[in-house]
C-alpha cells in the first residue's frame, strides 16, 4: 500500500476508501504509512480519521513524545481541549520534543483568548531555542495579535534579513507589510508590499499596497493601484470607498463622487459608501443627491451619528426645519444624546416659533457645548428675547471667558454699571 492511496481517496472525496485504507494499514502494521497519512488527511481536513490514526499508533508506541503532541492539535482541532492538554502534560521537559509541546500549548493559550499564557509558553520555547526560526516566527505572530507592532515587526524583520521570506506557508514580507500598516508605520510598509506585487498581483496585497500609498499621503499611486484592483475585480467593494477617498485628497471631488456611486451600485448596502457619496455632493453643490445618500445611509443605520449630523446640518443651513426636527424627534425616541443635534434642534424649532420645546433643547445642548462660541451666542440672543436674563447673563459670561467679544463684553460692563 502507498501513499498515493490515499491521496486518491482524499481527492476524490471518498470517506469509505480513506477508512478502508486506514484499517488496511492498521492490519498490516504499516505504521511508518499511517504517520504519513495522518498528517496528509489533517491538512485536508480529515481531523477525526487522523485522529484515530494517531490513537492508534500510540497504543503501541504509548512514550513516543511525538505522537502526543500530534494528538493533542488533532484533539484541539476536535475540541477535546481536556484531552489534548493532558498528552501535552506527558511530554516532560528532558525530552528534545518538549519545545514542540511548548509551542501546541501557546496555540491552545491563543485559542482561548489568553494571550499573556500564549506568550510566556513561547518564551519558555525561546529560552531553549533561541534561534529556532519556527520559534521566533510564531512569537512575533502572537506581538502582532496581541496589537504589540513594533515588537512584532521587529522579529519579522529580523527572520528577513535572515534569509526567511516564509516560515509555515507564512510570507514573511506580507507580514512585515501587515504589521508596520496596523502600527499606521505605513511608509515602512510600501517596500514590502512592493516586493508582494512584483511576485504577484493578489487582490488584498494591492489593497493594503493602496491604503498604505494613500495614508503616506501619495494618492496618484494609491489610485493606480485601486482602478487596477477595480478592474480585476469589479466587486472588490473596499477599493471604491478607498479610491474615492483618494480622489478627494488631491481635491478632485467630482471624480470621487463618481468612484462613490459606482460603488453604490455594487454594493447598495454600504453605508460609509452612502456617507462618502451625500459628503461629496455637498462639496459638489448636489444638496438633493446628498440629501438621498444621506437618508438611504441612515436608513440603512438608523444610529448612524456621522450621517445623521450631516444630513441635519443639511437641513440646518437650509433652513429646512420641518425636516429637520422630524430627523431629530425620531432620534430622540432612541435615546440618542448628541449636544450638537440638540442644537440644531433648538435652532429649527425657534425659527418655527416653538420657544418652550426651543429652551429645553437648547438647555440640552448647553451641557455640552459649553465651549463653542457660535452656539453660545445664539443661546445668549434667545435667553434674552425670552425674558431669562438671568441665565443669559451665565452663558454670555461663558462666552466672553471664551472670546472676549466686543459686544459681549460692552454687555456685561453694562450690567456693571446698572449695579453701581
């Protein structure tokens, strides 16, 4: 019997033969066989057969350290975590395959969310094995997911300049690209990503090559490289929320606009694509296209604040107040508390003439915004004209600590004067 079997079976996805086969070789005490066929079936996810294979080859090998530690990811895998810890608890630290253990319990550790535990077992393995690359390869994986960049962009640069461009299917340069963008080092990042690009034109290495040119302020690249990424891959959906933003960098609005809208009729359910589209045609003079963007955004996310303040400072500079309030009555049923939407509310509701619901939401925006002028001016003007001289006279006083403006201050020196 060979290999070959059961890489037939596998790929004809014939479950009976790969049993068959397995006792086949079990009768036949074909161990060597096995061990082969147990770690060809776990890359293709045959887990429970490898599993028994291992169990097996362990009841007659019961001290091979090896095999332990080979059940025990099989079991992890499996979820028999109680299991697959103690045959890791059977490799003892004097024998050679302790390190290997060592590793497989910082993986379980990952697994489990206890990232500390992880990294300590893999410093232990480390303190054995100080160059082992496998070992520096998988510490610098648990830096990178536990959000430590620069640490972790350190190891992985110094297993590159080693020579190791990939260590367990890993690309190294792809991780040193990864890595130095996550830490926003993103000017570090363009020379791995370059060298990603001229081995192979995949679709998220050139997306992370784009967002890297585009956040080291160098959009013409970045928008190179996306209309590429586009039409390789029309439902690439990131790339026409990233070229757009592009677009807008170098103050090319109606471009970006477009790239929006294409993107729009991809993937109509995108909110941030709907927010970006209602912004650019506000800059474009569209305030009707905007308004729809806007509202379809909101639709989508009926808690989406960014949208919801766009479009409300819309209706507020157009003076749409039945609109307006209407936006803000239903944001207030969901208990949503923005000061600046209280605001806007307020200002939309004294225009309507409506002065006692006006007071309490400007009362409301005062708690936070306290320290904006334009706001506190328009406070001060209608606590006047509704007879509240008093608490005007607080709110102007806020105001001139924050402006000393001429008229405010006359105002208060007035007031001075009268006490006198």
């Amino acid at each position: 019997m060979q290999l070959h079997e059961f890489e037939k079976a596998v790929l004809d996805g014939d479950i009976g033969q790969v049993n068959d086969l397995i006792d086949r070789a079990e009768k036949a005490g074909d161990f060597d066989l096995l061990y082969e066929a147990a770690s060809f079936l776990v890359d293709f996810g045959y887990v429970g057969q490898a599993d028994h294979i291992y169990e097996t080859l362990i009841s007659y090998m019961p001290d091979e350290p090896q095999l332990k530690i080979d059940r025990a990811s099989t079991l992890m895998e499996l979820g028999d975590e109680d299991d697959a810890l103690l045959l890791l608890s059977e490799v003892t630290p004097d024998q050679e395959e302790y390190t290997q253990a060592l590793l497989a319990l910082a993986d379980y550790y990952q697994m489990i969310g206890m990232a500390e535990a992880a990294l300590g077992k893999v410093k232990e393995a480390l303190a054995r094995s100080p160059h082992e690359p496998v070992i520096r390869f998988a510490n610098a994986e648990l830096l990178l997911d536990a959000g430590r960049y620069l640490e972790a962009a350190k190891h992985y640069s110094e297993l590159y300049d080693e020579g190791y461009h990939e260590i367990a299917g890993t690309s190294i340069p792809f991780r040193l690209a990864e890595t130095y963008s996550a830490g926003a080092a993103f000017e570090d990042a363009l020379p791995y990503y370059e060298e990603l690009l001229k081995d192979e034109q995949l679709p998220d290495t050139i997306f992370g090559a784009a967002y890297a040119y585009y956040q080291s302020n160098q959009p013409e690249r970045s928008i190179h490289l996306l209309e590429d990424l586009i039409a390789m891959d029309p439902d690439y959906f990131s790339a026409y929320m990233l070229v757009g933003q592009a677009y807008s960098q170098l103050g090319n609005d109606e471009k970006a606009y477009e790239l929006f809208e294409q993107g729009i009729a991809r993937d109509e359910f995108d909110k941030e694509l709907r927010l970006s589209a209602g912004k650019s045609a506000l800059k474009l003079g569209l305030p009707l296209e905007a308004e729809e963007h806007l509202q379809q955004a909101i639709a989508l996310d009926p808690e989406y604040i960014d949208a919801i303040i766009t479009l409300a400072s819309l209706y507020n500079e157009r003076k749409e107040d039945e609109k307006l309030i209407r936006l803000l009555t239903d944001l207030d049923d969901g208990n949503l508390d923005i000061p600046l939407l209280s605001a806007f509310k307020a200002y939309a509701l004294e225009r309507e003439e409506q002065y006692a619901h006006a007071y309490v939401s400007y009362s409301k925006a005062y708690v936070g915004m306290k320290d904006d002028p334009s706001f506190l001016d328009k406070y001060a003007r209608f606590l006047l004209d509704e007879g509240k001289r008093d608490e005007a006279i607080e709110v102007v006083k806020t105001l001139v600590n924050l402006t000393q403006q001429e008229e405010w201050t006359a105002f208060l020196e007035t007031l001075n004067d009268e006490e006198v």
